[in-house]
C-alpha cells in the first residue's frame, strides 16, 4: 500500500515539474508541424544590430510609407499599449534584408499561414476560433485552443491613424502580388474566419514569426 502511495506522489510531482516548464517556456507553440510565436513581435533592432526607427507622430508614418522606410510604431503611439500588442511595422522592416525576425525564426509566408490553418483541423470558416484569445474581443473572443494567443491589436493606416483596436488582429505575411500589394491575414471579433488580403505597405500590422 505504502509502495502505491510513493509511486503515485512521484508521478503527480514529475507531472507539476513538466507542467511548470511548459508554462514558463511559452514564448512558442507548436502547432502540427509548425512552431509559431504566442505573442507579437516587439524588436526595436534588425537581427545584424541596426536600429529600426520608430514613428511618434502620424506624419512620420506618412513619411515612412513615402519613402519606403522601415519602421515600427504603438498603436496611437503610446508605449502602454505595446506592453500588451507588442509593436505594428509596416511592410519595409518586415522585408528589409537585414532580417527583423530573431535569429532561427522567419516571418511566415502566404502558404505557412495555410499550413496552419489546415493543422487546426477545422474548416476554415471555424479555424479563427482557435487562434484567437479568449478575452480582449469587443464581441466575440475565441477559444485559443491552438495556444496561438492572437489579440486584436488593430493597426496603423497609411493615413498614420490607429484603429480598430479590439475588433480586428492584422499580421503581415512576406507575399506580394503581381500588383505589388503586400498580403495580410487577419482575424475579426464578429468572424470564426481567417482572412487574407492585399494592401500597401506603409500599413502598420502585428508580426507573428515561425521557426525555420
């Protein structure tokens, strides 16, 4: 009986150890094949060193897109909201070749999002469920189930305004179309879908990286 009881107070103590590093290492989650990052990036430096430069006001967004600058910024330029959402950049830092992703990590393509996307298991209509948090959503929040822990940081438009905060999560992809467009996914309160679309690259959107 004593025997039982030792054996059975070792496996419930190997179980909280295990269960106690997962959580600490949560910067990552992987998701089928996959390893994504849980939480949007938030670099102020290019992986070789280089500054990135940082947009305080709404003209130098414009600027920034004007002259296809690389650069990040909060969203309505307030340093507490990046506590929480992380940074938005707009397409030149994502692109730049001096790598804004963090050594061993990339920032995900067109088909990687596909790819997670069809790891979930859920059509697709239903997959945004699982990405996004379970608070933070003005009207529906998700499951999180995927542990991807996406949240609705809304972004900074070409005209250097923020919005959408609460409502939409916007990440950047590295494809472009024959029209130069950058695409983006995003995910909405009011939907369980993924959605992708094509827009100009002075936008301010959240970085979600895979590893390589």
């Amino acid at each position: 009986m004593k025997k039982h009881s030792f054996l059975l107070l070792l496996i419930l103590q190997v179980s909280n150890i295990i269960f106690t590093n997962t959580i600490i290492a949560q910067e990552s989650v992987k998701i089928g094949a996959q390893t994504w990052s849980t939480s949007n990036l938030d670099v102020k430096k290019f992986r070789n060193g280089d500054v990135i430069k940082e947009a305080k006001t709404e003209e130098e967004w414009r600027i920034a897109a004007k002259n296809k600058t690389p650069m990040w910024c909060y969203y309505e330029n307030d340093s507490i909201q990046g506590a929480k959402y992380g940074k938005l950049y707009n397409f030149f830092a994502v692109i730049d070749p001096r790598g804004l992703a963090p050594a061993g990590w990339q920032i995900p393509s067109e088909n990687d999002w596909k790819v997670l996307i069809t790891s979930l298991s859920e059509p697709n209509s239903l997959s945004g469920n699982k990405l996004k948090t379970k608070t933070g959503w003005i009207v529906n929040n998700g499951n999180n189930l995927s542990g991807f822990n996406a949240l609705p940081a809304g972004k900074k438009g070409l005209d250097g305004i923020s919005i959408y905060k609460g409502i939409y999560a916007f990440f950047w992809t590295t494809t472009t179309n024959t029209n130069g467009a950058a695409e983006y996914i995003y995910l909405v309160d009011f939907s369980d879908k993924v959605g992708n679309d094509f827009t100009g690259k002075g936008n301010g959107f959240s970085v979600r990286c895979i590893k390589k």
